[in-house]
C-alpha cells in the first residue's frame, strides 16, 4: 500500500514518528497538533497490452501529504511542508517495502485551511509510478 511506504519514508527522513506525529491514514483524534499524514487519492494500473492479456506494467498513484501545525505556528508548518515537498520531489528510483517507485512528481505547497481547532494546514498533492 502506498500509504504506510510513503509515510515510512517521511519518518526516514526525519519528519517525526510513524503513528505518533507522522500517519499514514488521516489524522487520528488523539495526533498532536504538529502532525502529518498521507492518504491516497486514486490511480490507475497500465499494462502493456491491456488488463486482459498482460499484469500491471507499473501502477500510477496519486497521493496527498496534509502538514498541520500547531496552533500558532503556521509559518512552521508551511516551512515543513516546503521540506516535505523537496524530499518527495523528483523521487526514485526508490525501493520501499519492495515497491519500486519509478518517479514522485510533488506539486507546490497548498494552504488548506485552519482546522476546527485552529491549526493551520497545509496540502501536497504526488503523483508516483510504481513498479
């Protein structure tokens, strides 16, 4: 699943813990304030002769990264955001729990919104080729 790979990658990189400030599912009631998650977005599989004669040559994702701050902080939580992207940025070849991701193409920093809590939020929509 894409998911829990790209969110171990972000822990990698040391953008927190998984399932304590980094999720791979949206954000849990208990997140702390400063928190990211991953959730996917859709895709598509292509084979190289179509579905019925051949397996999936590679699979196309779509991936959002959320980046919330913490109540006060929103120029922190955008500079996390802008650190994220330029990870994920132009991305692989890159093996995670043995998905070969062939390309992540990250799109620019996005304000979201202040959440009911009033944290600030951020949004990074990825697109990835997997093999």
């Amino acid at each position: 699943m894409l998911e829990p790979e790209i969110a171990s990658y972000l822990v990698a990189q040391g953008f927190g813990t998984l399932d304590v400030d980094v999720f791979a599912v949206p954000f849990p009631q208990a997140a702390p304030d400063a928190a990211v998650c991953v959730t996917a977005l859709g895709g598509r599989s292509q084979g190289t002769f179509g579905a019925s004669l051949s397996p999936a040559a590679f699979d196309e994702a779509e991936f959002q990264v959320i980046i919330r701050g913490g109540r006060d902080a929103i120029a922190t939580a955008r500079t996390k955001a802008q650190n994220i992207r330029a990870k994920l940025n132009r991305l692989g070849p890159l093996t995670i729990a043995s998905t070969v991701y062939m390309d992540v193409r990250a799109g620019l920093v996005t304000w979201l919104r202040y959440d009911p809590e009033g944290r600030p939020m951020y949004s990074i929509r990825c697109e990835t080729e997997a093999a």
